[in-house]
C-alpha cells in the first residue's frame, strides 16, 4: 500500500506528448522535487491528473505506465491515456508550455512474484499500461505476457517476456480474436500467479479461470473515481469481505475476494 503521508499535491511540467493510436496517448511528466518529494510510485499505483487550466472540476484517474528517479529529485513519470472524456481530451491536448496539476501515487501496487513462482501478466486495452509497467521491473523473462486490443498494440516496448501473445479483434496484430484466444483454463494451469488489467469481461473471464485452475490470481480494477482517496465511496466494489474502496483499498486486489 502506498503511505497516506507521501501522497503529493502539485504541479508538473510537461515533459512530451505522444500520439500513438488514434485514440490513445502516451504523456510524460516531469514531477520537481517538491512535488515528487522522492516518490517513486509503485507499478500498479495512479495519479489523479488534471490540466491547468480545466474546465472539469474533477481529477481523472491514471495509472502510471513508468517512472524514472531523476538525479536532481524529480521523477519523470509515464501514462498511457485513452481519450474518451472531457477529462481525457484535455490531458490529450496538452503541450510542453502546458502543466498537469496531479495528486499521489494512490492506491497499493503488484507484489512481485515470489521466488520460483512462475508468472503470468494479462494487459487488455488501455489496462496494459500498469501491467506492462510491473513487468519491467521484474527480471527479463522471469514471466510470460498476454496482451489483448482491438486493433494493433501498444504499451509493450519494456516488456521482456519470455513468451509474448498478443491478439486483436480485427487480426491487426498477433491472433485474430480475443483473450480466450490466446489464454485459458489449460493456460493458467501452467503458472503459480496471474497478474491482470484490463475491462471488466476480461477480468471476470481471467477469474474464472484462475479459480478453475486452481491458480492465484490479483485483478486490478478499473472504476470511476471522483476523490481518489476514499472519502466520496463512488467507487465502491462489492468483495467477500464486504464492500471496499476501489482507489483506497485497491486497485489492486486478490482475484479471489472480487464479486463481479
């Protein structure tokens, strides 16, 4: 879990914006070091991220694709943002004489496999991003990837996977279909741990699996949210240990626990 008390409130410069689909684009912030206050986020955690200025009242939530501890204390930080919002087209406008203003890292991350456990990663769409992060730091082909789109790819550059599927539903890339196409029930029986990311389908799908193979598996969930750090419960998520705050006490969670 992240420390509530290196959760930072401020500005960043943008460092590069990047289209690299249509509707996807990759921004880099250069956090200073009053604002990164030498956090490195954790692979799975996320900012809440705005432009200055903005017409939305609202913080969006975005997970971090990488980070990179900078020698004068600041951190340039990675994200892939799909543009699908008002919140979103306006961090996808964005310019180097532009600044995001941005909160966190929130929420808790990915435990790394332990020692001798073989690892899976699924990435679906834009959810590549926080799972393609955790891959690279793990070592080059401790683990296999499975990435899903509906059409080409993206987020996979840093991925070192021993084994690497990817499947597109228009056959733009990799295997023509979806995730059952590349990835199943025989498939998860072949690794001590799953990791996921993606749409909701897709993490039902990979949870079914998992729990039919007898496999341990960790979902990180996509949801609205409004505060980012638990207070407003609009994106609570029912759990067999009761309702729980996707952004505080998530987003990630044992695959086990999750009521779809």
């Amino acid at each position: 879990m992240c420390n509530e008390n290196m959760i930072s409130l401020g500005k960043a410069d943008v460092s590069k914006l990047e289209q690299i689909q249509e509707n996807v684009f990759l921004l880099k912030l250069l956090l200073p070091p009053q604002t990164a206050r030498n956090t490195k986020p954790a692979a799975g955690q996320f900012y809440m991220l705005k432009r200055v200025p903005s017409s939305t009242f609202l913080f969006r939530p975005i997970s971090v694709y990488s980070s990179t501890a900078q020698s004068d204390g600041s951190v340039l930080v990675e994200f892939l943002i799909l543009q699908k919002g008002k919140g979103t087209n306006e961090l996808c406008s964005v310019n180097t004489s532009t600044q995001v203003e941005l909160f966190g890292p929130l929420g808790n991350g990915f435990a790394s496999p332990k020692a001798g456990e073989k690892a899976a990663i699924i990435g679906g769409g834009i959810g590549v991003a926080p799972v393609a992060g955790f891959a690279s730091n793990l070592a080059p082909k401790s683990y296999d990837f499975f990435a899903c789109f509906k059409s080409g790819s993206y987020g996979l550059e840093n991925v070192k996977a021993d084994k690497l599927a990817v499947s597109t539903d228009d056959g733009s890339c990799g295997t023509k279909g979806m995730l059952p196409d590349i990835f199943g029930e025989s498939d998860a029986k072949n690794y001590d741990v799953v990791y996921a990311c993606g749409p909701t389908p897709m993490l039902k799908y990979v949870q079914q699996v998992c729990k039919a193979s007898g496999t341990k598996c960790y979902l990180s969930l996509e949801s609205r949210m409004a505060c980012g750090m638990g207070a407003c419960l609009g994106c609570t998520i029912s759990t067999t240990g009761g309702n729980k705050r996707c952004c505080k006490d998530g987003p990630v969670f044992d695959g086990a626990e999750v009521i779809f």
